[in-house]
C-alpha cells in the first residue's frame, strides 16, 4: 500500500469519527433511581442535561437518601454514555480497540 492511499484513508476515518463525534455529542440518555424518583438526562458530551426529582422522594428528614439517589442516577446516567460512545465507535472502527478515542 501506497503512502499517499494510507494518509487518505487516516484521513477518511478522521473525517468519518469526527461526524461519528458529531452525531453522539447529539444523542442522549436517561438513567433513574429509587424507582424512578430520580431521573437524570446526560448527552453525548458527558454532560447532565436534566435532572428530575419527585417531589415524594424529598424527605427534609433523610436528605442523605435524596443525596444517594441523585449521585446514583448521575453516575449510571455517565456510564450509559461511555457505553454508547464504546458501542457507536466499534461500528466505525469494526470492533478494534484503539486506545485514547473516547
């Protein structure tokens, strides 16, 4: 293989991951807790988006409670992106690892 056919090809995969980049920065999804008491919404960007919270599960007396349920969602909120980003990116990548894209 050619130099000049290896450097286009690096360069339609770049072009290809950042549209791939584009696309997930787009989505989003949601995670809850304690039965759907907290409700958190993050992006493709690792962002938290929303965060909804029934007013049932606010006890001014077991604010710790609230505190738990809120860190929960968040977090599984935050590992269904890296999940999404992982599968999203084999699709591209045709299931190799390539350390350091997302």
């Amino acid at each position: 293989m050619s130099m000049n056919k290896m450097m286009k090809q690096l360069q339609q995969m770049q072009a290809k991951m950042m549209k791939l980049q584009e696309e997930i920065a787009k989505k989003t999804v949601e995670a809850t807790a304690g039965g759907g008491a907290v409700k958190v919404v993050a992006n493709g960007k690792l962002e938290i988006v929303d965060i909804n919270i029934d007013p049932d599960a606010v006890d001014p007396d077991d604010v710790e409670m609230l505190e738990d349920l809120v860190l929960a969602a968040v977090n599984e909120a935050l590992r269904k992106v890296q999940e999404l980003n992982t599968n999203e990116l084999s699709k591209l990548t045709g299931g190799l690892n390539i350390p350091g894209l997302f």
